[in-house]
C-alpha cells in the first residue's frame, strides 16, 4: 500500500509540475507579445506611468483651482456689495461647479484622488476674506479673480502641451475660451470697482 501511495504522490507532482511549466511558458509568450506591443507603440512602462502622473498632477490642480474659485465665488455673493461683482462670482461659481464634476468624473475613471476642499493656504486667505465686507471686499475679490485666471490659463495652456493623456488634454484645451473668457470678464468689473 504504501508503494501505491509513493506512486500516486509522484504522479501528482508530475501533474502539478506540468501544469506549472505550462501557465509559466504561456505567462511568458503574454509577456512577451505585451512588449511587442509596447515596442510597437513606441511606448515604455516609465512613459506610461509618466503620462499618468503628469495627467494625474494636472487633474489635482485643476481640482484645486475650480474648489477656490467656487469657494471665494460663494463668499463675494454673501460680502460683496456691487451687483457687478456678485453676476462674476455667480457665474464662476456655476461654471467652476460644472468644471469640477467634470474633473470629478476624469479622475474617478482614471483612479485619481482629487481635493474637495480648500487647501491650508488658501483656507487662511478665505478666513482673512470673510472679515472683508463691502468695496474693500469688491476690490480684493476682482483682483484675486484676474491675477487667478491668468495663472490658471497659464497652467491650463501648459497642461495643452504637456499631458500625454487624451482626454484630459482636450478637455483642457477645451476650458481655454472659457477661462479667457472668465478672465475678460473679471478685468472689466475690476475697473468698475477701483
């Protein structure tokens, strides 16, 4: 009995050994056609990782400037005091929250994490702002609105350049006029409240 059981043992590991080799040989061909493919596309693992991050940094930062211009948008419609100054910051905060969901969505789909609040910084000039009322506020808001836009049009034009991935190149390339537009629209109510 026990040479039955020797037998049947042996046997197995045959069985498991060949199974073994078999998924090993057949890991090994996906491997390699999947650098093939790589080496068709003429893309490594490094640039993929690469693309990703720059596409991820830029999604993070686009999370970051859409959460401020809503916030400090919602605070001008509540500490402004010029009708102009509350239409701008009525019509970025509706346009920054549709902006938003759409980062929301990219980086959801591409297992991103993005902030939902402010950042330390930015928290502190939004607490200094709440004590700000009046046309004092008026001045500071229409001036933090055109200096941010042109920053955030700079970084949206760089991210044109710079980010590999698809979609989240044409959707920046696609919130430019929009931006331009943002900023336009803040230099002239910035004149109106000197």
């Amino acid at each position: 009995m026990r040479i039955d059981q020797i037998v049947k043992v042996s046997m197995i590991n045959v069985f498991f050994a060949f199974a073994i080799s078999s998924c090993t040989k057949e890991d090994n061909t996906l491997v390699s056609a999947d650098r093939q493919t790589k080496g068709n596309n003429k893309v490594s693992e490094a640039e993929r990782k690469e693309y990703k991050d720059e596409g991820a940094k830029f999604l993070v930062d686009a999370a970051k400037m859409n959460v401020e211009e809503i916030q400090f948008s919602k605070l001008a419609e509540t500490n402004g005091q010029s009708a102009e100054i509350k239409r701008l910051a009525k019509m970025l905060q509706s346009e920054h929250t549709r902006s938003f969901k759409k980062v929301q969505a990219m980086a959801a789909a591409k297992m991103i994490d993005i902030p939902t609040m402010l950042t330390l910084k930015k928290e502190e000039e939004y607490n200094k702002m709440t004590r700000t009322k009046g046309a004092d506020f008026d001045k500071e808001y229409a001036d933090m609105m055109v200096d941010g836009h042109k920053d955030v049009i700079d970084r949206f034009e760089a991210a044109v350049k710079d980010v590999k991935d698809a979609e989240i190149n044409a959707w920046a390339k696609s919130m430019l006029p929009y931006l331009k537009d943002h900023l336009l629209h803040a230099q002239n109510v910035k004149e109106t409240v000197k």
